[in-house]
C-alpha cells in the first residue's frame, strides 16, 4: 500500500505501528529470530517518515519516539531527541 501513495503520513504511521506492535514480544532481546531486526528496521524507519510527512503531527513524533523508547538500549539517545521534538512540534500548533 505504501507504494501506491508513498507520500501519506497517515499510511506510513498505521504501517510502522503495526511493526511496532508485531515487534513488542522481541523488544530489548539480544538473540531474535531471522527477520526481526529487519522488522525493527522497517517499524523505525515507516514511522520516521511520517514524522518527516508530516511536520506538524505531535502524535507520529510521540509514537516514533515510543518506538525508540521501546526498541533497544541503544536508541534511548535518539529517543530523547525524538520526544524533545514532539514536546516543540504540540507547544508550536497549541497543543499540550
């Protein structure tokens, strides 16, 4: 679907929550099964777009940092950076 309208937000969001969901049960696990990294990879990366999509969506920029939050150890930075962001994205359209 994402290739049909590779420039929806709204798609790109429901598409990398769906990972994100798929990927709890392997969240902060050193040994996965073949294709879960890839997974992590595909959830970050669906919900980093439409955060880029969608410059002004406090919600996607809140979701992706969940995601990071929830991810691995070693996204925590990113994470932190991502919610500073979603915190300046909800003060700028008046939502808090």
């Amino acid at each position: 679907a994402t290739a049909t309208a590779p420039k929806d937000a709204h798609l790109w969001h429901a598409y990398g929550m769906l990972l994100s969901e798929w990927n709890k049960p392997y969240r902060r696990k050193w040994v996965m099964p073949a294709g879960i990294a890839q997974r992590f990879l595909a959830a970050d990366t669906a919900l980093a777009l439409a955060m880029e999509l969608a410059p002004d969506s406090a919600s996607y920029a809140i979701h992706y940092a969940e995601n990071l939050f929830n991810a691995s150890q070693w996204s925590f930075a990113k994470a932190m950076r991502v919610q500073a962001s979603a915190a300046t994205r909800a003060e700028g359209i008046g939502d808090t």
